[in-house]
C-alpha cells in the first residue's frame, strides 16, 4: 500500500503565468513542495528535468470564476496539508481602461468572481488547513488599486479592495501564532504575459520590473515561515524593499 504524502504544500493561485508562474517556479527552485491551481496548465521550463523540480511541482486545475467548482477543489485536497497560500490570480477586465457606465453586467461578474469571490472561498476553505501547520501563511499579491483607485478600472479597483478588506478581516480572526497574512501591493509596474498583450506593439518596457522580484520577497516569507517579516499591508518598492502601509484601525 503507498504511504499517503504528509509533506505541506505552498498552494498558490494565477499559476500559469506572469506573476504566479514566477512564484511557483521560485518556490520550487528554493526546495518548496507547491501546487499551482489555474485554469490552464503552467508550461514547464525547458531546464525543469535538469533543475530538480519536477518532485516538487503538481498543478490542478482550478476556475476561481466558478465559487462551487472552487469549493469542489477544495475538498478534493482534504487529504494535503497545506503550510502557506499565495493569491496571485487576477483578471483585468476589458484591455482599455472605461467608465463605469461602459462596464458591462458580465464583466462586473467576471472580474468580482475570479479576484475577489473565488479566492474568498479558497481562503475561508483553506484556513482549517492553514492554522493546523501554525503558523500558516496567506500572501495576497495584492494591486494599488486596492488602496487608491484610478479612473477606467471600477470593475478591477472592486473585486482587489474586497478581496484586501477580506484578509484583513480574516488576519484579525486569529492569533499570529496561527495565521500571518501578508498583502503585496507592488509600486511599479511589472511585465507578464497579460501586459504584453494589453500594451501595443513596440511598447518599451524598460521601466518595467521582471516578476522575480516579487516572487523572491514571497519566497523569503515562506521560506523563513513568515517570522523575518512581520505580517501587514506592504508597499513594494522596485529594488524589493517593503514599506509598511498604514492601515486604519479605527474611525
């Protein structure tokens, strides 16, 4: 009979590309044991046979847009102890930034379900298993907009600040010694398969920041199991310093 695997994963949510691609192979490189969950497969390095990898990578798919078939994907993972759970899935919306007016019904829906509803479900299914591998994490790779909304993204700006106001909810549930939560919200931009495809051709992207920047600082919280960095709301800052952002406590 096999021996059932007891070994906690880093769970980790937009896996196919850009930023939780990033993530998940950063984690696996480091000697994390991870599960990407995302609607299409992550295409494997070219190297992965050669980097020693491929004991520590697995993929499940996982529509965040559809909350039953999130809860069904949570269960199916009874079985998997789960130390840490990073949330980098994200859909935009429309390529064109547009008024509120211009939003449709579906894509309000859309984009509230996959950034907000979807990952709330994964997180409030997934905290049993968090909190039983004290302390467990959840880093939200969260987005400015979730702070300070800009004009033409209403759709997006909602379902990041719901999904922001949601952990901190959570984060004040539970005792650090059980559950640090961590919400990134990088200051720069940064360049993914999704940006590429909404800005035009010959766009210079040498502002831009590669990805392993934020996948290095999720790496050092999860690595260190979140106690070299205190868990709070951070502003990322291009270099990969953090900056604690200042989040009201009362009004």
């Amino acid at each position: 009979m096999a021996t059932a695997d007891i070994t906690p994963r880093v769970l980790i949510t937009g896996a196919s590309q850009g930023i939780g691609k990033a993530i998940l192979l950063g984690l696996a490189r480091s000697g994390h044991f991870v599960l990407g969950l995302s609607r299409t497969r992550p295409e494997e390095p070219a190297n992965r046979a050669q980097s020693g990898e491929s004991d520590r990578l697995d993929w499940k798919p996982l529509d965040l847009s559809n909350a039953a078939g999130v809860a069904q994907c949570a269960a199916s993972l009874e079985a998997m102890p789960v130390r840490a759970l990073v949330l980098s899935a994200v859909d935009y919306g429309a390529n064109e930034r547009h008024s509120s007016t211009a939003t449709s019904a579906e894509e309000w829906q859309r984009v509230i379900a996959t950034n907000c509803t979807g990952q709330c479900v994964l997180v409030s299914c997934m905290l049993p298993k968090l909190t039983a591998n004290s302390p467990g994490i959840i880093v939200n790779v969260s987005s400015d907009v979730a702070l300070l909304p800009g004009t033409g993204r209403a759709a997006y700006a909602a379902s990041k600040a719901g999904l922001h106001a949601m952990l901190r909810a959570v984060s004040a549930e539970y005792p650090i010694e059980r559950l640090r939560v961590y919400q990134l919200v990088p200051t720069f931009q940064l360049v993914t398969t999704g940006l590429r495809r909404r800005r035009p051709a010959g766009f210079d992207f040498s502002s831009y920041a590669d990805p392993s920047v934020m996948a290095e600082i999720v790496e050092q919280i999860v690595s260190t199991s979140g106690r070299s960095i205190e868990p709070a709301t951070y502003l990322v800052r291009r270099d990969g310093t953090l900056d604690p952002y200042s989040e009201p406590t009362q009004i």
